[in-house]
C-alpha cells in the first residue's frame, strides 16, 4: 500500500491486529453455551409465574436449539457482500442478545 | 488462648451449634428446588415448598456497557462479580432481570432458603477442626 498513511509492518516495529473472518469450533460451543444459560435464565422467570411485558418479549425469541447456525454465528450487516458479518466483530457480543435478523437477510 | 482445654472434633461430646449446622448444611448438599432440575429420588422438605423468590448470582460484569444496565445490576442489589441476591417474585424484579439476562444466573428458591449478607457470610466459613469443652478458668475447686 502506498499512501501518506501506510500501516507500518511489524518487522519494522508496527503494531498488528489479526481477527479471524469465523469463529472457531471453541468460540462456538462457548457461543452456544452462553445462549443456553440466557435461555435458563428466561426460563426461570417464565417458571416463577410472574407476567410482565418484557417476559412477553423474551419469550418470543428463538432459543439455542432452535437457531440455525447462520443466527448463532453471524450477524447481519448492510456493508457486507452476502449481508452477514462474523458475530464476534459486535462489540461486547458475549454480553449482549443478538438472536434476530431482519426477515429474509 | 493458654487456659482453654480444646479437643479433637471427634472427641467432643457437645459440639457448638454452629458445628451442628455446618454439618447438617454438608448433609443436606447444595441441592437447590430449581423447576429445570431433575427430581430427585428422595422428595426433602425443601421442595414441598413453593419457590417464591429469585436467587440472582451476578456471573458477567457491565464493565463498558452501557449505564442503564450497570443502574440495572445496582438496582437489583448486585455490585461486584459472583454476588448473590434473593428478591421475591415480582413483576418489576423480573423485569429488571431480563433486562440483565446475559449478565447473571437466576433460581428460583423458597422462602426458607432465603439469606442476607452476613447469613451467606456465616455458610461459607469452614468450621473449626475443634470444639472447646472447658476452660482452665472453670476448673471445679
């Protein structure tokens, strides 16, 4: 690359940051490891009888064993050919519900 | 210290009550009345009773997320990793658990297992190796 911002190369001292494009067999299972304990979680509220609004919505997400594959590991994107981008590039993705896609992508 | 007679615990023939509920609470197991959980083979007190509160562990922590769910975690009485909450079941609690689904563990428990800070505090001490019977001091003249 050529330029007046050349990213400087790590034999020469740069620093370098590599992020593998898919998750590895061990970053799934602890990916689905995770959405099990959320689904136990909600599962526990549902259990306990209490009613409000956000166990309603709760409830309407998919749980583990019903996600595809394309759920559980990748997540929509606009930017992207085909849509769909790693779901570890998400920040905080270990924390946060990222279960539904817009219909269709 | 240099009056006290101390014996072996096996030796004692009146351990201290606080012994005892050490030793009942080993014997009872960790055994919790989760609705997910297999029965088990003998039904014990503790799941005839009906589960009226939630037992919320905080497991990941809101480190750099945003304040409404570190005010959540605060709310729920929850302020450091692996810090245990009991709240009964009511609409706004559970709220504000799934609000925090990702971040903590819930169960549900009766009301008999219910515990305040200095109750857990007490459980998790490992009891002493002894039980003092008498002291020097108490000698029969």
């Amino acid at each position: 690359m050529l330029g007046a911002f050349r990213q400087t190369q790590v034999s020469l001292g740069g620093l370098l940051w590599k992020t593998p494009w898919k998750l590895s067999p061990t970053r799934k299972a602890n990916a689905r490891k995770r959405l099990k304990r959320v689904d136990s979680v909600i599962e526990a509220v549902r259990a306990s009888g209490v009613e409000c609004a956000s166990l309603v919505k709760a409830l309407e997400l998919p749980k583990e064993h019903e996600m595809p594959a394309r759920d559980k590991y990748t997540v929509f994107t606009r930017h992207a050919r085909g849509y769909r981008k790693g779901i570890h590039k998400v920040p905080k993705w270990t924390r946060l519900t990222l279960r539904t896609n817009p219909t269709g992508f | 210290m240099w009056s006290t007679r101390t014996i072996p615990l096996s030796l004692s023939f009146r351990p201290c009550t606080r012994l005892l509920q050490h030793a009942e609470h080993r014997a009872r197991g960790f055994a919790t009345a989760t609705t997910s959980s297999a029965s088990s083979p003998s039904p014990s007190p503790s799941e005839l009773e009906p589960n009226t509160h939630y037992r919320i562990t905080l497991r990941r922590s809101a480190i750099s997320l945003p304040v409404r769910y570190k005010g959540t975690l605060v709310a729920l009485g929850l302020h450091r990793r692996m810090q245990t909450v009991y709240h009964r079941h009511t609409p706004d609690i559970a709220g504000k658990i799934l609000r925090v689904k990702e971040l903590v563990q819930v169960e549900n428990v009766p009301a008999s297992a219910v515990r305040n800070k200095t109750e857990q505090r007490r459980e998790r001490k490992a009891p002493r190796g002894y039980a003092v019977v008498g002291s020097g001091l108490e000698l029969d003249l």
